[in-house]
C-alpha cells in the first residue's frame, strides 16, 4: 500500500523519512537545481547534482528549475535524509525532475546517490 502524503510537520529534525513512502504537494519553493521544498518540507531530488548557487552555472540551474515553482509534484522517497532535507525522486506531470534538469542544464547524474538505479546500471 502506497502511503500519500499531502502535510507533514514543518520540524523536519523531527520527522523520520523512513515512515513515508510518496510525498505529494505543491512545489512552494526552489532552493537550488537539486532542492525544491513541497509545502515547508525540504526534498533533495535523488541522483541529482547541480551546481552550487554561488556559479553562474549553479544559478541558470535554480532559474530553470524556478518554472516548476506552485505545480504539483510528486516524489517518491527514498527513506534517507541529507542535511534536513529528505530524499526522492520525483515528478512533475509524470515527468521526471532529474532528468528534464539534466536535459536542460549543467545538472549531471550522480551515480553513486542513485540508490534505485534509475538512472544508472
């Protein structure tokens, strides 16, 4: 059984990204080309690697990824956290996140964080 999760409490330390399974929401914001928050919860999207903020590059990144900011998305976690911030793969109109930032930037793969090889093999 898939578990939906639409709110989860904004104290991320507290939260167990192990008890869920798909996170669905609104993209309310981008931090970067990596890290879009659904409501107040911060996701890193699995695999991804973006340049830092403080490039150019890094910033044409998070200027992409800004278009999906108030669309549905959904992401399918991993069960891992990485600095408060849980992690999945996910998707926006079946979609998927990673790869339309590694069609589109200077976003890459990451394979060693590629922990369902959906992107590697």
């Amino acid at each position: 059984m898939i578990l939906i999760l639409v709110l989860i409490s904004t104290f991320i330390p507290q939260a167990k990204a192990l008890e869920y399974s798909i996170l669905t929401g609104i993209i309310s914001h981008v931090r970067d080309g990596d890290t879009i928050e659904v409501g107040n919860i911060p996701v890193r999207i699995a695999a991804l690697d973006c340049p830092e903020n403080d490039t150019a590059e890094g910033q044409l990144a998070s200027k992409f990824a800004s278009q999906f900011k108030n669309l549905k998305v959904i992401c399918d976690l991993t069960g891992a956290m990485s600095y408060k911030r849980l992690v999945g793969y996910c998707r926006i109109n079946e979609t998927d996140f990673a790869t339309t930032m590694i069609n589109n930037t200077s976003c890459k793969i990451w394979p060693k964080y590629d922990v369902w090889q959906r992107y590697t093999k």
